[in-house]
C-alpha cells in the first residue's frame, strides 16, 4: 500500500487475552487478525521476550513465540520479531546472577544464537536491542549496560547478524518519534555508534506509543524519519498506539484520528519508512489501560468490534 511493505498489527497468545469481554471475541478476533485485507504483518508482544524463550540459563522454550510465528505463517502475514536483548521482561535470573564481562557476553550470545537462531529465515526483522536509552537520551542502567557499557550494544548486533543474516536488525525505542527529542539525539548517537564500530544496524524502530490529546505534527514525524534515514537503511513505527484520556468522548477520537493519520501520512511521506505496526487492534487486549491507569481506547477497534474513527482516517491516508 502506497509504498510501504506493510501495515499489520501485534497480537499475544490467547492465554494473555484474560480481559476478553465475551466468549465470541476470540472468534472475530482471530478472523480481523487473520484477514489479509486488514493486516500484512504481525509481530508477538511478548512470547519471544527473553523472560518466555530462556526462563532458565540455557533452558528454551519457544511455545509462546510460536503461537504467533505460526499464525504468521498460517496467514501469509510477514513477522517481526520482538525483542532479544531488553532491560524489562527479562527472565529473573538474569539480573540475580553476579557477571563478569565475560559471562555476560556469553550468556547474551547464547541467548541470541539460540533465538535467533531458532527463528531463522523467518522473521522479516529482529528488534535486536530495545529501549537502551533513558529518558534524557543516556544509556540505560541495565544490567547489559552496567556490565559491559555500550559494547553489549555491538555484541547484540553482530551475533544477530551471524545468526540470522537475512534478517533486517534494528534498534528499537519508544519517544523517538520527534525530532527535537534528546532521545532521539540519543537513538542517532547509538545508531552512529554501532557504524563507527563496523557493525551491521539496518533499521531504527519507533514504538510510537502516542497521546491523542498531545502529538506530534506529520512534518516532525517526517523530519525525524529523514534524520534516521541518513544513518540507516529502513525506519519503522514497530508499536503503534494513541492512547485516550477515559472518558473517552467525540473529540478524543477525533484527535487519536488525526494522530493515526499523522503517523501513515509520515511512513507514507518517508522513502525508506517500511511500515506500521499497531500494538494489537482491539482495545481490550490493550497493554495501556494496565500500564497507564486513566488511558484506554487506544487501539482501532472498540470493546463490540465497531471501529474507531481512527480506521477510516488512516484507510484515506493510504
Ligand atoms: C508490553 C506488552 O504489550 C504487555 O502485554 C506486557 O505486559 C508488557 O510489555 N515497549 C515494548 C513492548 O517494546 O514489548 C511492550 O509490550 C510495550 C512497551
């Protein structure tokens, strides 16, 4: 669709869905997800996080990740892939173990070649590292970071692209979206970084988990895209979402339409912006209303299965 690769929207396994309002949800859930009509791409949003794939050193398990692998495939859908090495969701030991640098550097590497590894020739990309920057666009204190500083970064990287050479690797974060952010100064740092060092980065992912009373113009969306476009071959929205003050009312809607709308006319506006991932499309299974307390409705279709105006704008800006 208007020179993008694709448009499509994250899902969970059915056992994370515990907020399903009635039993035929799953039904015309599964039927939205899977229509290509609605979505070319999907990505899991937590079954291949470290946490689930390597809850034990060296113990693998790839149940949850599959579910949505699977469905991919079984869909004709593309997959990316989500996320090998992050601060948050990581399995507990991790950051009970006492590392050196060189027992974290295996334990990483082991973690991205069994991964990896075990998802070759499937994803389309790989978030290979998420959310390494703070809020003021400095590394993140990580238990990656606090060990072994930005070459955890680098090591991620490369075995990323010994596995799985086919896959497009990106860094992926969320408030770099705007131009002027000292975040996404930070994001350009990174990126440079990782080049200067010789090592391979194709994308920069913005999660976009936006605010419909409070977003961002389409020229400062283009204007960061072409920022990220000088550095690297492919920018993506990877989490999309414009989350709502409750209650949500006709004016909200309106400003999460025209954020949407904002979003497409960016990715659409930008050459190398690949596509847009929207994270999940029903609002009950939402991560939002969970993680911010008085946000909700952020997604495209409503409780009953009527869509948000936010779905139409979009279709217009295709
Ligand atoms: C979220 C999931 O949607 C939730 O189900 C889970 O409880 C927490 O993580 N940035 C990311 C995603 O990169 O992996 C997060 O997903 C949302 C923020």
């Amino acid at each position: 669709k208007a020179g993008l690769l694709y448009f499509g929207a994250a899902t969970d396994t059915p056992g994370f869905r515990e907020r399903a309002p009635y039993p035929q949800s799953y039904a015309q859930y599964d039927a939205i997800l899977a229509d290509p009509d609605e979505f070319g791409q999907t990505t899991p949003t937590n079954g291949q996080k470290w946490l689930f794939t390597e809850p034990q050193p060296a113990l693998f398990n790839f149940t949850e990740g599959d579910y949505v692998a699977n469905l991919a495939n079984r869909t004709g859908k593309m997959l990316r892939c989500h996320a090998l090495v992050w601060h948050s969701q990581l399995a507990p030991w991790v950051e009970t173990t006492e590392w050196t640098p060189e027992t974290l550097t295996e334990a990483i590497t082991r973690h991205i070649r069994a991964v990896a590894g075990y998802y070759r020739g499937r994803c389309y990309a790989w978030d290979v590292v998420n959310e390494a920057l703070d809020e003021d666009g400095t590394y993140r204190k990580s238990v990656f970071y606090n060990v072994l500083g930005e070459e955890y970064l680098k090591l991620a990287f490369r075995v990323a692209a010994e596995v799985d050479p086919a896959a497009k690797l990106y860094y992926n974060d969320y408030g770099i979206e705007r131009p002027a952010s000292v975040k996404t100064a930070g994001a350009k740092r990174l990126v440079k970084m990782l080049k200067d060092a010789g090592v391979r980065i194709d994308g920069v992912g913005m999660q976009a988990h936006l605010h419909a009373d409070n977003h961002p113009t389409e020229d400062d969306l283009v204007e960061t895209n072409r920022g990220y476009a000088e550095l690297v071959d492919e920018v993506a929205y990877t989490e999309l979402d414009v989350r709502i003050k409750t209650p949500v009312d006709e004016q909200k809607l309106k400003w999460q339409s025209e954020c949407y709308e904002k979003v497409v006319g960016a990715c659409v506006r930008t050459k190398k912006c690949v596509g847009i991932t929207v994270w999940d499309f029903y609002d009950p299974f939402s991560w939002v209303p969970d993680v911010f307390p008085g946000n909700g409705a952020s997604l495209l279709w409503f409780e009953d299965f009527s869509k948000h105006p936010a779905y139409d704008g979009m279709v217009r800006k295709f």
